[in-house]
C-alpha cells in the first residue's frame, strides 16, 4: 500500500492513510506496524491513541536515530523524534 509519489506535490493524492485507517477500525486485538522511515502525523497520532484507548495492542518497529550515521533525512523525521 503507498500513496502516488506525485502525492508530494498534490496532497489530494494522498489516500494511503484513509485505507490504513479502515483497516485500523476493524483491528481488535494488535496491530504490528513496520517501517524504516514511520513518521505519524497528527491524524495517525490520534488514531494510534483510539486504538490503544479501545484496547489494541500497538506495536511499531522502525529505525532507531541511535543507528543513524547522520542527520535525518527530513525536517519532518527532526521534528518527530522528539515525540
């Protein structure tokens, strides 16, 4: 599942978060996500926190910045590892 790469320039392009989040609401028990390069967004923050408020298990595997060798290659990865 991704979104369009012209999606970068064209936001009404993004549809990957909308099928992500159909798929979430149907999740009773876990969701295992992953990712080298998770970064959520306020939306997935939020889902994320329902999820977990409803009783899912949520568990993300990604990259550690530990493991890094240099900067994070976006603002928005910067800005998220702090969260």
């Amino acid at each position: 599942m991704f979104d369009d790469p012209a999606s970068i320039n064209d936001p009404s392009l993004r549809v990957m978060h909308q099928r992500l989040f159909q798929r979430f609401d149907q999740l009773q028990t876990e969701l295992l996500i992953e990712s080298a390069y998770f970064i959520p967004l306020d939306g997935g923050v939020a889902k994320i926190k329902e999820l977990v408020g409803r009783g899912v298990r949520v568990r993300i595997l990604t990259n550690s910045l530990a493991s890094m060798t240099s900067l994070p290659p976006s603002p928005g990865t910067r800005a998220r590892a702090s969260v």
